[in-house]
C-alpha cells in the first residue's frame, strides 16, 4: 500500500530513530483469519535470510476453480496483509489461475521488520530486495501444490502499489507472459492517506495508511480488512519509504517489451499513487499496456465499492482469456 506522499526525503531520515524495533509476528496467527476453502498457508512458510538472520516470511497458495490456465505471483503493498486480497485470488482463481503470495517481512504474518527491506536496494545487500523474497516465496509454493505443479517462473505476475512497482520492475526482465497492475507504485505522493488531509499526522506518527483513506468500501461497511496495516505510516519503515521513491524514479526509466501483455487499473481519488503521473510514465514506457481509470475510486482498487469490482471483474475475463 503506498498511497505515499510520504514526506520529504529529508524528514524520512530525520525520523528514523523514532522507528522502533518491529516486533517479530508469529509465522501462524493466520490459523485464526476466515479463510476461503481454496486458500491455503504453507506450513513453516519460507525461511528467507534477512541481515543475516532467518526470517520466516508467511507464504498463501489459492488453488484454480477452473481448468488450470496457469500460475501467478501476487506482491502486496506496503502495510498489506495477503489475508486481505480474497476477492482477488478468488477472481484469478475462476479463470484457471493458481497464485501464490506472500508478506513481506514485518507485514501480515510475516516476521522481520519491514525498515530492512528495499526495492532496488544496495548491491552490497541483495537479500534485502523484496524480488529476492519473491523468488524464495515462488519455489516454496510452486513446489508444494496438490497435482500438477507450476513452472519455474509465473505465467502471470499481479502487484498492488509497491508490490505494482516491483511487478513493472519484473516486466521490464521479461519475467512473465502477463502483468496486472493496480496503482503501480511508478510514482508516489510524499503525503500519503489521512496526511493528505490531516498533514500533522506525519509528525505525530499517527496511522495514515487507514482502510477509508484506501476504499470508499470501507466507508460504507461494505469492506473490511481482515488483517490491519502493519506499518500504518511510512515513517515507522523510513528508510524503505526512502528507498521506495529513490526506486520509482528508477524503475520509470526503462521500457517494457511489447512481447508482455499488460493490464493497469488506476484510481482518480487516489493519495498515495498520483494517477495521472503513472499514466503518462506507462504511455512513454509501455504504450501498449491496456489501462483502466477509476475516477472517484481510491487507492486499493480490488477491495473498492461494488461497481468498481464489476468493472474490474469484466476486465479482467477478458484479459485472462486462454
């Protein structure tokens, strides 16, 4: 979840030592999270190396509904929870499409602290970077389903926010046939969510990344996170916030090949990805990926109001069509 207009670059490292050390979750409170029958966690989750120490990362598999099309890799937004993207995985689901996903470490289920993780990151640090994670995530999934396994790359990749980041990230590689994008992270606000309007949270470190500042859904009763942002402000990870600006600018640099179909979903009412930004950086970089704009929708686009999900459903069909 980026909706970041974090703060400046200067204010992120002036409050880094406000961050405290993230307590380490436990690798199995999901046993207490409603789940649907497809969807599973894999038992011990994957052991990814973090600063030199093990770190359990929580790793979920959906099985297809359908007649297997192929396999997908979802990467989560800053502060989400894999638990809270049923109705997604559920859609993938009944079109033939087995995904797996995972937390990053200090989100969700997942131990470690999400303040050592990175997008690009330092060369001198690679297990830090959050495709490090997914590669670790993708082979222990892909290798532990019920029949027929997946391939040693995704057919599909999907990426909310700065999981989108990474995701267009991938695509530029050629690491997938197909791409979904839900308000890729290729820029981002530097006051995210409740600072938008209430500029003084971002000071007072109160919770910013809030389910209404990311789903009119939430407003209206109709959505609610099964699991709560964890961090809730992106100055309790500073120097992934930092590290998570320095990368879109990056990774809006390079061009995606026309060999990899893609299908990007934005929002008009969005404050942590500036929509219109992203839209002129994806006609530059990838013309020929089809996008759908939302206009009064918010941030978390597959968890938003009803019509938004018939829209994206519809789409999605026809994207996802063997």
């Amino acid at each position: 979840m980026i909706r970041t207009r974090f703060v400046l670059l200067g204010a992120l490292a002036a409050c880094s030592s406000a961050t405290s050390t993230r307590e380490l979750a436990s690798s199995t409170p999901v046993q207490q999270t409603p789940q649907a029958p497809a969807w599973r966690y894999l038992e011990g989750g994957y052991v990814h190396t973090l600063n030199g120490k093990p770190t359990v990362l929580r790793v979920g598999v959906h099985e297809a509904s359908a007649p297997l099309q192929g396999c997908a890799l979802y990467f989560e937004g800053l502060g989400d929870s894999i638990a809270n993207q049923t109705w997604l995985f559920e859609k993938l689901a009944s079109h033939g499409y087995r995904t797996v996903a995972f937390d990053y470490a200090g989100q969700g289920g997942s131990e470690g602290n999400m303040n050592d993780v990175r997008v690009v990151g330092s060369r001198h640090s690679p297990d830090r970077q959050i495709g490090r994670m997914a590669e670790g995530a993708w082979k222990a999934g892909r290798t532990r389903f019920d029949g027929q396994p997946c391939g040693d790359m995704p057919d599909l990749l999907v990426g909310w926010s700065t999981g989108g980041l990474e995701v267009y990230r991938w695509a530029v590689e050629g690491r997938a046939k197909k791409v979904l994008l839900f308000a890729p992270g290729l820029r981002v606000r530097f006051f995210v969510g409740e600072a938008d309007q209430h500029p003084t949270r971002v000071v007072t470190l109160e919770p910013v990344m809030t389910p209404a500042s990311l789903t009119r859904a939430a407003e209206n009763g109709t959505f609610t996170h099964v699991e709560p942002a964890r961090p809730n402000h992106p100055l309790k990870a500073p120097f992934f916030a930092n590290d998570l600006i320095v990368s879109s600018f990056k990774s809006a640099s390079v061009s995606v090949s026309p060999a990899v179909k893609g299908l990007v979903f934005l929002a008009g009412d969005d404050t942590y990805v500036p929509s219109d930004k992203v839209e002129k950086i994806l006609a530059k970089r990838a013309p020929h990926f089809e996008i759908v704009n939302f206009p009064g929708a918010r941030h978390e686009i597959m968890n938003e109001t009803d019509d938004v999900r018939e829209t994206v459903a519809k789409r999605l069909e026809a994207f996802l069509a063997p």
